[in-house]
C-alpha cells in the first residue's frame, strides 16, 4: 500500500480554547475526528479529487488511539478552505486538515 503525501496532525498541535481544539486556518471553529476515505481522482475531460466528507454529527472531539482502527482524520466542523475562509454555500460543511497521527504501537 502506498503512503499518502497528505500531512498527518498531532493531537497537541492544535490551539485550544475554552477546553476545544481548534481550527488553525480559521482560528474560530472547532475541529472534530472522522473516518478518513484517502481522496479519488476522477478522470474526464477534467481531472478531479473527490473527498467524502462525513457527517458533522459523526465527527468526535478525541482520535481512537488504536493504530489498527480504521484511518481517521481531522475536520473543521465550520468548513473553511486552506486560507481560513469560510466557503459561502453551506454544502461544504466539514472540511479536510490532515490526518490523525497514531501512536507508533513498537513504541509502547
């Protein structure tokens, strides 16, 4: 299996506010864990990448910390782009920062 060039994210790199872990782009929202599906590309007349985003209701405030669990990753419950923008239309309503960092278990 190849290994994915998109960043992993450390738990304790976030800023936190009032307890929550929060957004570094926007600085305003809240971030949560979902399920990770690596993104597809769709090829066409137009090349795309295609990221199923979960439910903002199924996102959780803390990673499993089992390395065999499935792939997870980190949201912004708010839904902003790489700049901290908030997208207008409000069918984006999670939106991707990196994957969730897992303990390496050889470690332990």
């Amino acid at each position: 299996m190849e290994e994915s060039d998109e960043p992993y994210v450390d738990a304790d790199d976030f800023p936190r506010e009032q307890g929550d872990r929060m957004c570094p782009r926007c600085g305003c929202c809240a971030v949560g864990v979902g399920h990770y599906s690596p993104p597809e590309v769709v090829a066409g007349t137009l090349t795309a990448t295609i990221r199923i985003q979960p439910n903002p209701s199924s996102l959780s405030r803390e990673p499993y910390h089992d390395p065999s669990d499935e792939p997870e990753a980190w949201f912004c419950r708010g839904g902003c782009d790489d700049r901290g923008e908030h997208y207008k239309s409000k069918r984006t309503s999670v939106t991707f920062i990196g994957r969730v960092k897992k303990a390496n278990p050889s470690a332990a």
